[in-house]
C-alpha cells in the first residue's frame, strides 16, 4: 500500500484534470482501488501494454472541497489466533514425531487415532492461521473537507467496491446541512 506516482498520471489523465491532490491505491484480488480527488477509479487492467480505467460510480461530490487520504490500512493480525495455530502447528508435529518413533509398538487403532489427532491438530493450525490474517480486509481512512461544514469528516472506508461507494455517499449526505 502506497501513494503511487504512476497511477495518479492514469487518473489525471483520466479525470482530464492535469493535477490531483491525493492519489492512492491499494491492490486486492484483481482491481486497484484508486481514490482521487472528487471521484472514485477502479483500474482494471494493470498490463504493461494496456491499461483501461473505469469509473464504477461516477462520483463526483460537489460539496467536496477535497479528499485527503490520512492512512491506508493493512490487515490486522491477530496474535492470539496466530498462537493458536503454532499450538495447534506444533500438536500436528508431535503425533508425527509420535506415529515415527512408536510406530512398531503402537496397534492399528492407536495409529489411526494418532492420525486422526495429527489430521484435526493439522487442520485447526492451518484455519486458525488463516483466520488471524483476515480479520480486516483492509481499509483506506480518509479526511473528507466539505464546503458547507464547518467540521471535516473522517471515515474509514471498506476496499470492497459497492460498500465503500455506499459509505462514502452516506457520509457526505449526513455531512450536508
């Protein structure tokens, strides 16, 4: 996540404007978000030899004086599920290491069930591991300078396309007098 040189060229190139204030991006599955100044771009295609930008909204705000991108937030990280799945990592290793080295003296059901627990312990390391890494997709907090307010706005702002189209209309209509 950065403020990216080339990109704001494609906005303003795009917006007709020879100039933005702010631009930003953050790249998810196969989009770029960027976020001028007064309107909303999604990039869709990132190739070296062609390169369309498309407005899915449209948004022009016309009591916005300008959009000012405070932060771009990464995904949070939680530690206490990351710990968990080490436990879990770890408890998945020693019915290994205990399948290995008692193999001979184990029956046939001790082996399936030291299986069985190696497969579960496996299973929760890696759902937890996953889940500590997606509790945020992701954000893009903005300050938002209006007109007719004498208070700026800031919001955070989701980096799926409708949502963030509907919570920054949102927040301007309850910004309007």
């Amino acid at each position: 996540m950065a403020i990216a040189e080339s990109h704001r060229e494609v906005a303003s190139t795009h917006t007709g404007e020879s100039e933005q204030i702010k631009t930003a991006y953050r790249e998810t599955d196969s989009d770029t978000l960027v976020l001028t100044d007064q309107r909303l771009l999604f990039i869709e295609d990132q190739s070296e030899t062609k390169r369309e930008t498309q407005s899915i909204e449209s948004i022009f705000l016309s009591s916005i004086d300008s959009v000012e991108v405070t932060s771009l937030g990464p995904e949070d990280i939680d530690t206490d599920k990351l710990a968990n799945a080490a436990v879990f990592g770890f408890g998945a290793l020693g019915s290994l290491v205990m399948l290995v080295g008692f193999f001979d003296s184990l029956s046939p059901i001790q082996i399936m069930a030291v299986i069985g627990v190696g497969i579960l312990l496996g299973t929760l390391a890696v759902d937890q591991y996953y889940d500590a890494h997606q509790t945020d997709e992701g954000h893009i907090e903005i300050d938002i300078h209006t007109t007719n307010s004498l208070s700026n706005t800031s919001v955070k702002l989701p980096l799926d396309k409708q949502s963030f189209a509907s919570e920054l209309n949102k927040t301007v209509a309850n910004d309007r007098p």
